[in-house]
C-alpha cells in the first residue's frame, strides 16, 4: 500500500471525478470529497466511512470554498494533494457569440478552481509531499470549433498552472496539469460529434493516478490522440484551419436571428 495520503477532490459526484474517489478509497487514502449535489458523495461515504469526508459546495461561491477549507484544516490539518478536478463545459453555437455563456464557462472553470487553489495551498503547505493537481484538457494542445469558451478557459488554467508552478518551486510543493482527451462521462454524454479514441471514466482516472503516483508535472492521455492534436497544431495554419473547421452551415442566419 502507497502511503495514506490527504486528499482533497473536487467535482468527486460523477465522471471522472467519481472514478478518481472510487479507486482513491479502494487504495486506502484519505480523502475529502467536494460538489454540489450530495447523494453521490454520499453513497461512496457509506462505503468507506473512516476514509471520507463529505464537503458539499459550490465552487464558484467563495465563501463557500473557504469553510470547506476551514473543514478541511479542523479534520486534518494539511493536504498532501488537492485534486481540482470539477469542470463545465458548453459549447459556443454562433452565429449567435455568447458572452454569458462565456461567463458560466469561466466561472466554474477558471474562478471556481481559484478559489479552491486559495483554499488548498494554506493546507497544502503543511502537508507530506504535496501536490496541487489541476484537470485541464487535451483541447488546449489545438483550437477547436465550438470551444470558444471551454477551450480558453482550459488555456487559462494551463498558463495559472504553469505560473504557479514557478512561485511554488522554493516550497517544495509540486504542481500537475492532467489534460485528458475525450472520456466517456455526462459532460460527454450529448456531443453530436466524433470523440476519437474515448477513454471510459475508470481509465482516465487509473492513468491521472498514475502519473500523479510517479510525480508528473504533465499527464495528458491517450498519448496517440495527443500526438495527433499537437501533429495537427504544428501544420501550416491553413491546412490546420481545413481539417479542423466545421463542416456544417450555421442555421440561423437572418439579422434578427443572429442578434
Ligand atoms: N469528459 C471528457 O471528455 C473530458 C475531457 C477533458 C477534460 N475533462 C475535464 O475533466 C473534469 C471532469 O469532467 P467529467 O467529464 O468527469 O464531467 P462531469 O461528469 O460532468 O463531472 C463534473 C464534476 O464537476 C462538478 N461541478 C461542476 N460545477 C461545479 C460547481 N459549480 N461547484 C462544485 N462542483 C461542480 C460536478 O458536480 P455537481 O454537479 O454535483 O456540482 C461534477 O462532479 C472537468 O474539469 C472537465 O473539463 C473532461
């Protein structure tokens, strides 16, 4: 058995977050686990009642991510790892561009994960070993269409990581990024468009595991879905731009209906 660490994990109700807290308990960690709807969290408590603790929040509402610190620092008093994992995704469908939809997006994304890193690195600066993990995503590596929206706030929280990373290099808590590709969740469930090579939830938490038990700063799956995207990212802008716009005519197209 690993050494039993202290785990926060956010966004622990359902995909991958869920998978993660599964085999986290299953290896006998400690862990802590966060979102909005409880019953989820719930039920994997009653499983394993010595190892979790359940912190119901919204992330996006600051004070409430301050009392899950607060909880968190009365029970254990430090973090070894604060898994980030809860993230939103809506996709942008123009003609009509918009910025509330932009706002929902970076709200939970980008805001909601720096109000749990403000919260998390009191704790993690007390604990063993300890590592911030940030789940981001492998459409950081190419611009997508209809990702106006998630795919900058991913690319926001890829530049956060990798900054934080070097004002955390004196204080010896490490930092990782987790860019998964497409993984067979809820937030998956209605994409009416190709996920090539989609992983299930249970293997991309094994793999975000894996490479946060061998110290990776970068763990971006599957390797040959990644090598695609970056191999596509690396062609002349025109060529890239062919193979990855969208095919399909926009619908609305009257003045009226754009505004
Ligand atoms: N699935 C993919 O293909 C894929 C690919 C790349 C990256 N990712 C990233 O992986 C992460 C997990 O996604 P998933 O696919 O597992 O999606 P999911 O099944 O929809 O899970 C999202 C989780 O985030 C939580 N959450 C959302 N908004 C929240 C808020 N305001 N406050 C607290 N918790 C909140 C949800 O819990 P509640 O609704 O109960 O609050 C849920 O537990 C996300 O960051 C996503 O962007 C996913």
């Amino acid at each position: 058995m690993n050494h039993q660490r202290r785990i926060w994990l956010t966004g622990a109700s359902s995909g991958i977050g869920l998978a993660l807290a599964e085999q986290l308990a299953e290896q006998g960690h400690r862990i802590a686990l966060t979102a909005r709807r409880r019953e989820p969290l719930r039920a994997l408590a009653k499983r394993y009642p010595e190892q979790i603790l359940v912190i119901t929040a919204d992330l996006t509402d600051i004070h409430a991510v301050r009392e899950a610190g607060e909880r968190l620092d009365a029970t254990w008093g430090g973090l070894d790892w604060a898994i980030l994992n809860a993230g939103t995704c809506e996709y942008m469908e123009l003609p009509r561009f918009s910025a509330s939809l932009m706002e929902r997006v970076m709200r939970v994304n980008v805001l909601g994960t720096a109000n749990c890193i403000e919260t998390a690195l009191p704790l993690l600066r007390r604990g063993h070993e300890p590592r911030l993990a940030v789940v981001g995503s492998s459409v950081t590596y190419l611009p997508l269409p209809r990702a106006e929206a998630y795919g900058a706030s991913k690319a926001a929280l890829r530049y956060l990581v990798q900054s934080l990373e070097l004002d955390l290099a004196n204080e010896g808590v490490a930092v990782s990024l987790v860019s998964p590709g497409f993984v067979d969740t809820p937030l998956t469930a209605n994409n009416d468009f190709a996920m090539p090579m989609r992983l299930s939830a249970k293997e991309a938490a094994r793999r975000t595991l894996r490479g946060l038990e061998r110290g990776q700063r970068e763990i971006s799956f599957p390797g040959r879905f990644i090598a695609m995207l970056r191999l596509i990212a690396a062609l002349p802008a025109w060529l890239r731009i062919t193979l990855t716009r969208r095919r399909r005519k926009p619908e609305a197209t009257t003045e009226q209906e754009i505004n």
